[in-house]
C-alpha cells in the first residue's frame, strides 16, 4: 500500500488584478503538472487518482491519468478549505488582509478566514474523508491509536489536492495533534510529492511518511 499527496501545479490565483474564486492552471503551473505526470508514470503502476473537485485540482490530474492510464475519481471532501468572502477582490486588498490575519491570536485562528470555514470543521471534513477513504479500501482502524490492521494490500493511491487539504490529511494519519494552520508548518510546493506507506508495528501497522514535498522533478519550485 502507498498513498501519494500531489499538491497541484501553480494557479492562477489573480486575473486582471482581481481573485477568482476557482482559478484554473498558469502556463507554468501546465508544465509542472506534465512534470508530475511523468515522475509518476515512471515510478508507475497506479491503482487510483483520486482528485478535488476544484478546477486546479482537476487540471493537475488531467496528464497525470493519461500518463499513468487511471481515470480519476472526483471526491468533494478533499476541496481545499474555503474563503468565500475573498472572491473578485483586488489583490493587493487580499495581500493585506493576509497579513493583518496572521497576525491574530493562536485561539482565534480556529475561526478561518473572513467569510470562510472554520478549522474545526476544515480539519473534521479532510480527516472524515481520509478514515472514510482507508475504511473503503478495506483498512481497519483499531481500539489503539493510530495503529491499523491491512488484511488485503489496497494498492498504490494518488492523491491530487491542495496544500491545506494534503497537510490536515499527512498530520492525520501520522496521529499529530491538529492546529488551524496545517499548512504553515507542512510547507508543500506546488507539484510535490509526499509518500505515506504502512509500516508493520504492535501487531498492525502505523502509518510512515515515507517522503515529503518531493520537487526533484520539477525544473522550477514554486509556492
């Protein structure tokens, strides 16, 4: 068994100066994505791609299946935590808002951002759609923490999401104790790889990250 978290390729986060509440891939962020598509084929076969329904998401899969020949499952639970209130607005507004948020006490983080989910119900939704996910492909979680028995090998599993939804899941199958700023503390490029793999312990298995934020195959590493 492996799991492998794909973070997708560069976005295109601002058009004319303005967000876009969805944004599709950058001309670089195509050719990080055909970059990916090709380590991948090369450290082939796959058995899954699963996929976030967000179109940079979708957009980074797309010459990942034709290159590992999978076709890719949409799974809505894996969407990045969302900021509604940030949709069309200037960009350098944006910047500023960032900024002044970071700045908040630790406790008030749990609030997400303005006009957004909350990091409680982000953190609840991607390690709901992580345990629902193991608990389908036959892992059962046992009476322990953190420890799982793995009666039948469920295959090698591509994962392409985003940088918050990759880092909530990376710390939820390791057993880390959970904060509102997941992917601070996970910094994950775009195009990267990070392995988990099941390592035999106390009668079961734990899961191992294997590897983390992968970027050998990329000509240029963005964030």
């Amino acid at each position: 068994m492996e799991l492998v978290f794909i973070r997708h390729a560069q976005p295109a986060w601002a058009v004319d100066g303005r967000t876009v509440p969805d944004p599709v891939l950058t001309p670089r962020g195509h050719g990080q994505a055909a970059e990916a598509a090709a380590r991948l084929a090369a450290d082939g076969p796959w058995d899954e791609l699963l996929v976030s329904p967000l179109v940079r998401a979708r957009q980074t899969a797309e010459p990942i299946a034709e290159a590992v020949g999978v076709e890719p499952t949409v799974i809505d639970d894996i969407a990045e935590i969302t900021g509604d209130g940030f949709d069309d607005t200037p960009i350098e507004r944006l910047q500023e808002v960032f900024e002044a948020e970071r700045s908040r006490p630790w406790d008030q983080w749990w609030d997400g951002f303005t006009g957004g989910e909350t990091f409680h119900h982000f953190h609840d939704r991607i390690a709901g759609a992580m345990d629902r996910i193991l608990a389908e492909r036959g892992l059962v979680d046992r009476p322990e923490p953190y420890l799982w028995d793995i009666p039948d090998d469920p295959g090698r599993i591509l994962i392409v999401a985003h940088g918050g939804t990759n880092s909530v899941a990376i710390g939820h199958l390791l057993g880390l104790e959970p904060t509102p700023w997941e992917w601070e503390r996970f910094r994950l490029p775009h195009a990267s790889l990070s392995r988990i793999a099941p390592n035999r312990l106390a009668g079961a298995h734990i899961l191992a990250l294997a590897s983390f934020a992968d970027v050998a195959h990329l000509t240029e590493v963005t964030y």
